[in-house]
C-alpha cells in the first residue's frame, strides 16, 4: 500500500516537471528567436527541429492506442488493461511534450508562419497539454476529467495533423482527388486562377495589364503556394502588389519597381538552379527565360498597376518574351 503510495507521488513529482521542462523550453526557445538568432543557431534549429516530422508520428499513434485500451478497459474482458493504462499515458504525454516542442524549433529555425501555421502550432502544443492532463487526472484519480483529456488528445491530434498535411501539401490535398460531387463539401472550389488567365488570354496582347493579366499570374502559378496567406515563406507574400513591395526576411523589398537588381524575387529565380537561394524550392517549376525577361522588364518600367502591355511599348525582343508566355 505505501509502495504504491510514494510510487504515485514520485510519478506527480516527474509529471509536473516535465510540464515544467516543456513550458521552459518552449519560453526559451521564443526567447532566443526574439533576439536575432545568429546563423549557427538557426541551422542548428533546423537540423534538429526537423526531428519533430519523425518524431511526431509516435505520440500519434500512442494516442490512439491509449484511447484504444480505455475503451476496452471499460469492458470486463479488458479490466487487465486498465494497470497499463498509466505507462502508455507516460509514453504519450512525453512524446507529445518533445515533438511539440521540436515543432516550435522548427518553426522559429525555418521562419514559418501564415494561417495553417498558427493553426498547427496552437494545435500542436494544444496535444500537448491534453496529453499531459490525461496522465496528470489520472494520477490523481480523476478519471471522468483524464478521459476527457484523452478526447480532446484525439481531437487535437486529428486536427493537427490536418494543418501540419495541409503545410507540407497543398491545402487542398485531401479533395484533390476526391470525386467531383463531394468537392464543394471538402472546400475545394477550384478552377479560379485558370479562369482568369483564359479571359486575360481572350484580350488582344496590347490592351492586357501587365500586372493583372501577365505577372500576377504567373507569380500565382508558380510562387503563392509558399508566398500566400497560407504560408508566407520567408516572411514574402507575392499574392498582391502592396505585398511584394515590402520587404520579407532578408530586408530587401521583392521588388523594388525601376531596379530589378536590387529586387529579391529577381535576384532568386536568377540564380543557378543548385544554389540554395534558388527560388522556387522543392523542384518546383521555375519560371522560363521568357517569364524574367517580361518580370524584369515590367520591374524596370516602374511596376505599375495598371499600365496595359501598349501602354509600355515593349521592344521587339520583349513582344517575343509576351507571345510565348504559356
Ligand atoms: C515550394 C515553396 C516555394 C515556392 C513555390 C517559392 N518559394 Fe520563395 N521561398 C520559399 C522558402 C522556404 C523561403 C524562405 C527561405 C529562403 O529565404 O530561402 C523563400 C524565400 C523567398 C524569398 C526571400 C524573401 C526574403 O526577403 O527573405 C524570395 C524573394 C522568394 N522566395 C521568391 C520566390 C519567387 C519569385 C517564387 C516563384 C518563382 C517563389 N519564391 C516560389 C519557398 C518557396
């Protein structure tokens, strides 16, 4: 009896001080990102925050199968299960705790943030402290409070992972494929972005706007999936003029209209292919020799709004660039 008595108050003693470790590491990461992190410790970040994408299966799957064993638990057949339940709520609470905490490395390290970001960070640690309430109620015999907290484990591990798929894939990955009828039901609407360039495409070359119908575009075709707001990568969005004035990251502007030189988004999709500034990232499809000519001559003559292609009387070589833009 005593046994188990001082068995359960050392295991208290350790869940309050890995709740504790957690919060500090967590605060001490932040703390660290606020002040301008230094380079080694950004790649230090990076190399082992992105642990957390290995790492974070586990708690998933632990969580499952802790609410698996409740369940039959529950039942006469399972009450053997009940003694186990303990170790595994250990087993979750802590790979939750340190995956969750890698993520946020993670996200200072690689600089990640827009909508489905915030989304999977709250979630995220929100997993976290589910799991650790689990564990915590039912050390402390609350058992009614520690299944709740295993629910909402669940749901908050559901939901994570939906933000954390929705980051690395599109946002639409799950109704990419889904037939046509359900499509409106998991929130694709689709089709938009096409649209709009088939009407662009229907307009006489001189009487198209240079940013609407030509640049916008094809920055939407090949850079707002990681320049958005969904994700902004390095802090860039590339989805309206205003935004890629401004400067992201690297205190440059995007563009700077009247100096392509001196324009970030110029500067990166010239680079070679194998340099790691290279834009855009993950092999996708850069833009062709023709899209910069037309990008950086749009850039030199100002980067207006809404001058029409006649309205900035392109040379030869640049009318050529125009017509062979897909
Ligand atoms: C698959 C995702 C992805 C795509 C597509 C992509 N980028 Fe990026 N971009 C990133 C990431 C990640 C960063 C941050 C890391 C870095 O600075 O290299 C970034 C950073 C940048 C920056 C630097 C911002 C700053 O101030 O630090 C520029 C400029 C940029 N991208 C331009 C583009 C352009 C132009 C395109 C389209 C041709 C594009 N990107 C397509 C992922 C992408």
């Amino acid at each position: 009896m005593s046994e188990t008595k001082t068995s359960s108050k050392s295991n208290l003693f350790w869940s309050f001080a890995v709740l504790i470790l957690w919060l500090v590491a967590l605060g001490a990461t932040w703390y660290l990102f606020q002040k301008g992190p230094s380079d080694e410790l950004k790649r230090f970040s990076i190399f082992i925050g992105r642990f957390h994408v290995i790492l974070i299966h586990f708690p998933m799957g632990i969580v499952g199968l802790l609410a698996l064993m409740e369940l039959f638990a529950m039942r006469k057949h399972g009450a053997h299960l009940h003694h186990s339940t303990r170790f595994v709520a250990w087993v979750a609470t802590l790979g939750a705790l340190s995956s969750s905490w890698l993520g946020y490395v993670l996200m200072s390290g690689e600089h990640i943030s827009g909508e489905w970001m915030t989304w999977h960070l709250w979630t995220g640690l929100g997993v976290g402290l589910a799991c650790w309430g689990a564990l915590f109620f039912k050390l402390i015999h609350l058992r009614v409070l520690s299944l709740l907290s295993l629910l909402g484990a669940l749901g908050l591990t559901a939901a994570a992972g939906h933000y954390g798929g929705a980051m690395v894939h599109d946002g639409d990955y799950l109704a990419e494929y889904a037939p046509e009828p359900l499509k409106p039901l998991l929130g694709l609407t689709g089709g938009d972005s096409e649209k709009k360039t088939v009407q662009a495409a229907s307009k006489p070359l001189p009487n198209r706007i240079v940013y609407t119908d030509i640049i916008a575009p094809m920055l939407e075709a090949k850079c707002v999936e990681c320049h958005g707001d969904k994700k902004s990568e390095g802090e860039l969005r590339l989805d309206s003029l205003e935004a890629m004035l401004q400067a992201g990251d690297s205190d440059n502007p995007g563009i700077l209209p009247g100096k392509p030189e001196e324009s970030e988004a110029v500067y990166r999709v010239e680079l070679p292919k194998e340099d790691s500034d290279f834009m855009p990232t993950k092999n996708k499809p850069a833009l062709t020799p023709d899209e910069i000519a037309v990008l950086k001559w749009w850039i030199v003559a100002g980067a207006p709004e809404s001058k029409t292609v006649g309205d900035l009387k392109p040379e030869a070589a640049i009318l050529e660039s125009l017509k062979k833009l897909p």
